[in-house]
C-alpha cells in the first residue's frame, strides 16, 4: 500500500492515536482504534455514499485507482547508455503475496521491445533434426500446453551490491525479478516433432527483435521443463515479455528466457555468442571466468519496510514482509533477525509453495522504536543456506555483476526510515 | 488467443497448408509445418528486425499488446435497466491457465463503482462486541496476513441457463467468474481484536458504496476463512473490486463477497436484507423459496473451442480446453465428451491444484471434422458430481435465477463453429 503519500498530516494525527492505545503484542491486542470519539468519516456520508459510481463499461480493460500511481516500473537512466538496451524495475515493496501482476513486470531490452503481429509470427527449428519445421502460432496452439507458475529473475539482479550497498530500495536492488503463471507449450514436444538427431545436444535459442538476442541451451534442460510459452498469468504475453511467444527456462537465469522466440537451432556443441562470453559470465579474481552458471541459487529480500517503504506507524505491532525463491526447487523456510544476524528468527510462509516460484514469508513484531538492522537468509529444498556478500566474495571476488545472492541487510532508524547498508 | 481476428486471408492459406500436412495423432506427430518451401517470413528482415522498439520507459504500467484488443470484459446491455448496477463478463474463451488478470475480472455493481481515497477510508466493527472498533487502512496493515488463490463466482453465474440456451459465448454464460490471489488479514483477527460477544453468531457485512450493500454471514464462516482482503494478484484491489477493502468468502457466492468494506455488526440473528430475501434466494416450483445458499457447488465449462472461439485450422489435432472449481475444494477430476454423453474420457489437469480455485483442463483430439457435441463434468474432492441441467431442473424447476452448477453443451458444425444448446 503507497499509504505514505496518501496521509494527510491529519490522518497522521488519527492513526498515531489509534497505534498509541496498542502495541500489546504478546497479550494478542494488535491495535485499537476505539470508536469512542466519533469520527466523521464513520458518522457522516462521503460522496461515494451519495453518488452511483462508474457504471460496468466504463473500462473494458481495467487500470489500478488513481491512488495506486506510484505503483509502477521504473528506470535508472545512468545505468545504461540508452533506454532502448536497459532495465527498469519491479515494484516489490508495493507488492505482496506471490503474484506480479503483467503491467509492471520488470522489462530487460537489448534492441527495444519489438511489436509483432502474432499471424506473422513463425517459429523455425532447424540445424541437427530428421526434418526442419517452421510453425505458425496457430500450429504451436495445436500442442498439449501446461501451466507452471515460476520466477524469472535477470543475472545482473542484486549485481550493483558486489562492491558495497549501492541503490537505495529493494526495486532497485532486487526488482529484477517477476513471478507469473506461465502457460506454454513444452519445448521437448516441438523437438520430438521436429526430430533431434544422436549428436544433437545443444539448442541456440534465437530473438526476433533487433537485437537478434541468442543463447545456448544444453539439451538436458531443453527436453526437461523448457516451455515455449504464449501465455502470462492468464492473457497473452506481454509485448515487452516477447509477444506473441517466449522460451522459459525454469529456474535458470532470465537472459535465456529468449523473447520474441524466433529459431531454435539444434547442435552439437554451444555457439559462444556475445551474451554467454563477453556477458553472462562471473570474472574471479584469479582472471578466470565462471562460465554457463545458469542456475539461479537460493535469495530473498525483505521488501517491507525498506527504504521507499518505511514504518509510518511508529513503536508497535509492525509487519515485516519479504520474497524467497530458488532456481532448485522450493522456499521451506525463512529465517530473518532484526539486530543484523545476532539472533535469528523463523519467518512465516504464507501462499502457495510452488517449484521454482517466488515465495512470500511474513515476520510480526512489536517494534520498541530503537534501530534496527534487518536481513533475510532464505533455505530451499535442497537445503541449500542463502549467503552473505561477504561468503561470496570470498570465493568470487568483486569483478563480478552476476549471481550476487547474498544476504542484504536495511538498517532502519529510530523514525523508521530505511537505508540500504553493508553489515560484517 | 485471438488469432480469429488477426489472419488474414493469406494466413489462412498458409495455415491450412500447415495443418493439412499434420493430423497423424496416433502417431505422435501433431502439426508438420515444413521448412521445404521458402517462407519469406522467416527468410526476410521483418521491420521488428530491423528498428529498435520501444524502450523501457514507455510504459510505467504496461498494457496488452494492440493486437489483443479483443480481449476485455463486455456487457450484455439488455440485461439490466442501467449500467451501473449490472455485470460485465471475463473473457473466459481468450484465456488460459487458472489466474484471470486484474484488468478482466468480471465486474458487478448495485450502484457503480465506489471510487475511494484510502486515507478516508474506514472499517468499523460494532453490535455485540466487547470492545466497538473503527480501524484505518493503516491499522489494518499491521495484522498477520495470508495469501490465498480462490475462486470468486457470481450466483446468478449461467443463471440465463435455467430455461435453456441463452446466450451465445462462454464468456456470457460463465463468465461472472475470476479467479485471483488475494492477500488479506483473516476476519478472525479483528474480531478478535473487538471481542465478539457469546450470543454473537451473525455478521453484517456492509459496503460503503451508494448501494450499501449488505449480507449476513454466520459467525462459523466469518471466524473460518474469511479474509479482510487489501490486495489482488500482488497489487492493491482495484477500484471495481472494492479497493481499498473487500471481503473474501472462499468457496460462497460472489454477492456476499462485500466490496468496498465499511462496517461489520456482530448480532444474534440474520438480518434477512434485500439481497438474502427478494434476490440471492432460489424459487421453487412449490413457491418454497431456498434460502443461505451460499455455497458454489463444482462446475465446469470448456472454454475453448466454444461460440467465440471456433475450431479455425480444420481438421486434425484439436486442443479442447476448459475451467473446473468447487466452493467445497478442489477438482481432481474433470471429464469431456464430444458425442453428447454417450462417450466420455477423463481430462488432462494442468497447472496447481489450489483449495477453492479454478482448475485448468485439457483434452486433445484428432478431430475427423464431424460435428461434436462438447460437455465437461467436474468431479470435486467431496465426490460430488456436476449435475445435468435435466437432474437440477428436477429438483430446482425453472424459476431459479441463481446457483445453475449444471452441464453446458457446445455443438460443433462441420466449419468448426459452436453454438449453445440443450441436449437431452
């Protein structure tokens, strides 16, 4: 809730007095906003008590209230040279349950998002197959399709934390991320049509925008739980998520989730294009380069309160919400600590525990107005441990920009107000 | 997929080349569209090739792709006296998978849409209570939250149904129905918090909207599952669905799902309002009236192909495709006939299988290019079988507007065009 810019100082006046009569956590009173003074807002008719509203055509496709506008995507024009090959990036401390909604799912062009006209849409296979195909969205329509709800996060996601905290909001620091219902065709089914031949054992995925995004895919993950997908949480995809048709690539970085899927070349060995040499790789220290580090580990972050979202409500009942999700299965459990890792405490997950899907945990405390230093340390189902930036750096330096899944910590003031901080 | 409008003439030619190579179901080849013949579409530079698209700072809150402006909510104007208290339908036929986006999920209004500043809203709880309470969206925020995926369907959902084939589309017959992750407070926290007296077992939800919309709601359902609910598929509510706050009612008919939520009273007894005495109660051909009728029982309808999404690519393989829910659980099964009832075979479900959520199923065909006859019977988690509309009748007769759960026919002609109609 964007409640901060909604307040008037007189709602503050309100809502200090009704958090002032509460903060009993441990005696299981919340808050109480006693109506013992009247308030004219219960006792007198505002005017959507008085007048109809808007009828039921008043909007065929319908957009968020005009109180929600600050919810919304956004850029950060010096990180890139043009916004044509840039980012912008997912709301999160605005969001909550599992959920992203399509309009403002993170977007990562590298020639602009290119409009097709779904019946001039063709998907080719060729390379190592019994027979070269090219499909129509309507022949692609005609394959048995499969529903999957997963996580698509970017590599660089978190990447400007390698050398220190460094962009204040966890949009900024881990909005590089979208989780939606994919609905899609299994890749596996279009290679069997198409028929791989025995050497046949990596696939170039390849973009039909202007950029001609390519990308190696071994053939292992391809013919296990690749979708080509026309579908997001329901309509068809997003222009900007590739429309009409995309790769997902569950669990692995979202460089391969190739958009505007044009071509899938079978062969027998990866092509070492651009985006899996010169980019998508982690430089160590020693000047070695980790290479095809597809998958993304276990992370979380909390989202509230961080630095655009802080306390408003001051000491009492808070609710401290965040998102965890692994590229190797699911999020069982959560730990957070609010004195930077001095004591630690199981957060609570609520929401449908899906493979390779955002999960959402929730930790309820009574805040004593004293600072704080937050975390969250997330655990998966291979029980794989979230690390902290300073276990990663041991091993991987601080050239990299991809793959940081370490632990960020918010340190929050007396007044609630966040910061984004290295601890340790 | 609204491929219907999109083809041209050319398209079509070439599509029905794809599709006349295909067709060999039994033998695991489902659409062969051979690269043999040159395709300029594939062997030419296309403009989105060629130009950079749009950059990431067009669309702060995206929208769906101009080709898919067929996809929005529509009303049926003669079936209410004014627009602002009637319905608009979710374009159920476009969609796939089980999460209905927020932009069309079916709206239904008694006296428009309330359009609220969040910071003048309120809830109050009062009558036998221990302590009467007014709570500010602010003080709402900082209960314990949960998330839930459920199902919302209007009662009066096929209810032009009960004296035979009415309307022509499945998005009119079925479409009063969405299907959405809500995040919310339970119910039972802030009744809590207020202290509901021992003789309390009845609520009165309220509205704030014009038409201060009210029902009763015992007291076991309230303390059960019922969420104070403040957000949709992760972003807040939108204003058509109550924003800032609505009640959620898994599994009970839509109408009780009270929208732009103001008041709950704590009483003894039901309040027997308006819209649990003249409408929302089902007529008998006895001139009994059931009353509290507020659970969906399971029901199914296939989606596609269906009146408004025909079989365009002819003969061959044929995705049939539909939605399942139950207000008692969940569907572990869903059976589809093509020849009116006389054979039936169990559906492919795909996708998560949620408590009191819709559920996705499949079928596919190698349709010969006879005509069909198209039905789909869920089967819930209870046992419970959907019922012909022959064995409701029976019970129910034809007076009723509300809960029609019964099986929906499509027939098929020879061009792949559907139409609704009575069996039996």
């Amino acid at each position: 809730m964007s409640d901060k810019k909604s307040f008037s100082p007189s709602r503050r006046t309100f809502l200090t007095a009704s958090a002032a009569a509460g903060g009993a956590l441990a005696s299981g009173q919340l808050v109480h906003a006693q109506a013992a003074t009247p308030d004219p807002l219960i006792t007198e008719a505002q005017p959507w008590r008085q007048y109809l509203g808007a009828g039921v055509d008043a909007a065929p496709y319908g957009m968020p209230s005009p109180y929600e506008s600050e919810v919304v995507r956004r850029t950060v024009p010096w990180l890139t040279a043009d916004l044509v090959s840039s980012i912008n990036f997912t709301p999160l401390h605005e969001l909550d349950g599992i959920i992203t909604p399509n309009g403002i799912c993170f977007e990562r062009h590298h020639g602009g998002a290119a409009e097709i006209d779904p019946a001039d849409h063709r998907l080719m296979i060729n390379g190592l197959v019994d027979t070269p195909m090219v499909f129509t969205m309507e022949d692609i329509m005609r394959f048995p399709r499969e529903n999957h709800v997963y996580f698509l996060e970017c590599a660089a996601n978190t990447g400007m934390e390698w050398a220190g905290a460094q962009l204040n909001g966890c949009q900024f620091t881990h909005g590089m991320i979208h989780n939606v219902e994919y609905t899609g065709v299994p890749l596996r089914l279009l290679l069997e049509e198409a028929g791989v031949q025995t050497n046949g054992r990596w696939l170039l995925a390849e973009g039909a925008d202007a950029a001609g995004m390519t990308r190696s895919i071994p053939m292992e993950k391809a013919l296990d739980d690749c979708l080509v997908a026309f579908k997001m949480n329901g309509e068809a995809l997003r222009v900007e998520q590739g429309y009409p048709l995309r790769l997902v690539v569950p669990g692995w970085e979202g460089n391969m989730w190739i958009k505007w899927l044009r071509r899938l070349e079978v062969g027998d060995e990866p092509w070492h294009h651009r985006e899996e040499t010169s980019k998508y790789t982690d430089l160590l220290e020693d000047g070695d380069a980790r290479r095809f580090t597809w998958v993304m580990d276990a992370k979380s972050v909390i989202t509230n309160p961080s630095p655009q979202a802080p306390i408003l409500h001051g000491p009492g009942p808070t609710v401290l919400t965040g998102i965890a999700w692994s590229g190797r299965g699911t999020i069982p459990r959560v730990d957070v600590t609010l004195d930077g890792g001095r004591n630690w405490h199981q957060a609570r997950m609520s929401g449908p525990s899906l493979d390779k899907s955002m999960h959402r945990f929730y930790y309820e405390f009574d805040w004593d107005g004293s600072p704080l230093l937050l975390q969250s340390r997330a655990i998966d189902s291979t029980g794989y441990v979230q690390p902290t930036k300073e276990q990663l750096r041991e091993f991987r330096g601080e050239n990299s920009i991809y793959h940081n899944n370490g632990i960020q910590t918010w340190f929050v003031n007396e007044n609630g107000e966040a910061e984004n901080v290295e601890v340790g």
